[in-house]
C-alpha cells in the first residue's frame, strides 16, 4: 500500500488531485496537511472526506513538529502548498517566502530524516517569467517578474538542492495555468464566470492582449500521476495543456458560453510586473507517454457549468472573504 501526504490538499488542485488518486487507486491512503488559509476549503473533498482511505491534518508546512511524523509514515509527498495569486504577493510578499519558500525546506527536512520514494514540489511556469516568441523548455534560466513567482523559483532551488547534496529523491514540475472546479474566485476564469452570472464587470488587466496556455486540472493530475510513476529522479518535468489564447478571447468566451455581454468587460489599469507571455514545451514530459485528455473548449464548458450548478460554493467564500471584497472593491468598484 502506498501512503500519500498532498500537502494543500484543500486547495484547487490538491483537492482536485485527492479525488483523483483515491478514485483511480484502491490500495492508497491520502493524508492531507493544509493550514487552511483563504484559499483552503474542506468543502471541496465533502464527497470524500468519509473515505477510509483519507484524513485530513490540519497544520502548517512551515511547522516541524506536525510535518515530520507525517513525513515519516508517507511514502510519497506532493507539496502543492503555496501562496498562489500574483496580486495577493504584490501586497504581502513575506508570506509567500515563508510558505514557498521555507515551507519546503521543513518538508524536505522530514523526507530526509526518515527517507521517502518521492517528493515532487509543485511549481509553475510563472518562474521563467515572459517569452515573445517559442516556448520555454526545463533546461532554460529562471527569470520571476513579481514576488509569487520569485518565491516558487526559491522553493524550487531548495528542493533542488537537497537532491545535488544529500541525493534525495525529488522531482519539480512547472505547470502552466490550471483551472476546472473547486477554484477559488479570485482567479480570472472563475473571477469571470462568477462575476458574469451576476452581472457584474469583469477587470481586464490593460489591452487584454497577455497570452496564457490554459490546463483543465484533471489534465493535471493524470500528468502528475504519471511523471511520479515514469519520471526521473532530480528531473524538472514541465506541463503544459497546448492551448495558448489572449486574455480578451478567453474572456469573450466565457461570456459567449454564458450568453452575457461584453459590455461587461472594464478595462482596468495593468498591474505591475504582469509578464506578456508564458508558453512551455511538454516534449520531456510527452516522451514518457503523457498527453492532455480533455480539450480546452470542452473543458472550458464543463467549468463554467459546475459554476453554475455550484453557485453555493462560490458565493459563500465571495460573501464571507473580507480581504477579497476590500482589494477588488478598491480595484474596480462593486463586486
């Protein structure tokens, strides 16, 4: 039996990436660390959270005490925990170091005290920062453009290191943009989707022209599955989903599956450090016989209908995150 530890597993993709473990394996057990910060929910695993299989800690990644006897009866750790939004790190850049950054570190602590067959870091496409033209691979220089990015770049060289010094066996993975179900609404397509159904503005970072390639979360947890079955030990594996598109086309798709205006859409003064481009190759990780399962119209159809069979979810966490009305009040009025 193989003992997992998903640490941030109340997150979007942690808890996408549970569900997918405990329904594709039988002979598992989960264990799931989150602090439950904002963006941590438990209502995103109500449809497992009475599996035998599964328990949920709740704890720091950050605290030794709770991380190491985790760690010491795991046979894999996947570290999803972070601070994730880019506009949250522009305002309070040292809790994204402590948790990104530190975080790992304590984690990395445990798995080498007590010896583990896998520890992949979770990480993103954000730390190359901006591409004009081709596509970043996992042998080119890191280059972050804001603190988010820069603090993932750092956990990473932790992670890193401890493979080059102590041999531990590790694996980092760079993903491009996530999103599906469960995500919490401060990111652009669920902002977008929730904002759209009530009417309300939809804030477009300057011309809307920066480019993103998009990946359906559940692409994401078969692609991770597979790099911890077939990949290689001190490896950086990038993920990408294919499907590169401008931020306007992408919004003008979700207000085109919605039936709603694009009048709806406000202009709004860009933020700092917004880099133009992302785009990665998959070649490394495609080779090992990975390839995205769902396409992007597809998946951007079913995303948009869970939003609007699960409006309970999303408007709880609009309702009841303060910090979340006060910034996109201050931004861009009414919410």
């Amino acid at each position: 039996m193989t003992t997992y530890l998903i640490t941030g597993g109340a997150g979007f993709m942690g808890s996408n990436y549970i569900r997918f473990l405990l329904n594709t394996y039988r002979d598992i057990k989960v264990t799931n660390l989150d602090k439950l910060t904002y963006a941590g929910n438990l209502e995103n695993l109500k449809d497992i959270e009475n599996d035998p299989r599964y328990r949920f800690v709740k704890g720091d990644i950050c605290d030794q005490q709770v991380v190491e006897p985790l760690v010491e009866e795991s046979d894999v750790v996947v570290n999803f925990a972070a601070e994730t939004h880019v506009d949250r790190s522009i305002m309070e850049a040292g809790s994204f170091v402590l948790t990104d950054v530190y975080g790992p570190y304590i984690l990395l602590q445990g798995a080498q005290k007590y010896g583990i067959d896998r520890f992949v870091q979770i990480s993103t496409d954000e730390v190359y920062g901006s591409i004009k033209e081709g596509s970043f691979s996992e042998s080119d220089p890191l280059c972050p453009s804001n603190p988010y990015s820069a603090s993932k770049a750092g956990g990473e060289n932790i992670v890193y290191s401890f493979y080059r010094t102590y041999g531990m066996p590790i694996i980092i993975t760079r993903a491009t943009n996530n999103f599906g179900p469960y995500q919490y609404p401060e990111k652009v397509i669920p902002l977008f989707i929730t904002n759209a159904l009530d009417d309300l503005q939809l804030p477009l970072y300057g011309d809307g022209m920066q480019v993103r390639d998009w990946l359906y979360v559940e692409d994401h947890s078969l692609a991770l599955d597979h790099i911890i079955r077939e990949g290689k030990i001190g490896e950086v594996y990038n993920i990408a989903g294919g499907n590169e598109i401008v931020n306007l086309e992408l919004t003008h798709q979700i207000l085109a599956i919605l039936g709603k205006p694009t009048s709806l859409i406000d202009h709004v003064k860009d933020r700092p450090g917004h880099d133009r481009r992302y785009s990665l190759t998959c070649e490394k990780l495609k080779s090992l016989g990975w390839k995205p399962k769902y396409s992007f119209p597809q998946a951007l159809r079913s995303t948009v209908q869970w939003y609007l069979n699960n409006q309970q979810w999303w408007r709880e966490i609009k309702e009841r995150d303060e910090r979340y009305k006060s910034y996109y009040r201050q931004q861009y009025g009414k919410i």
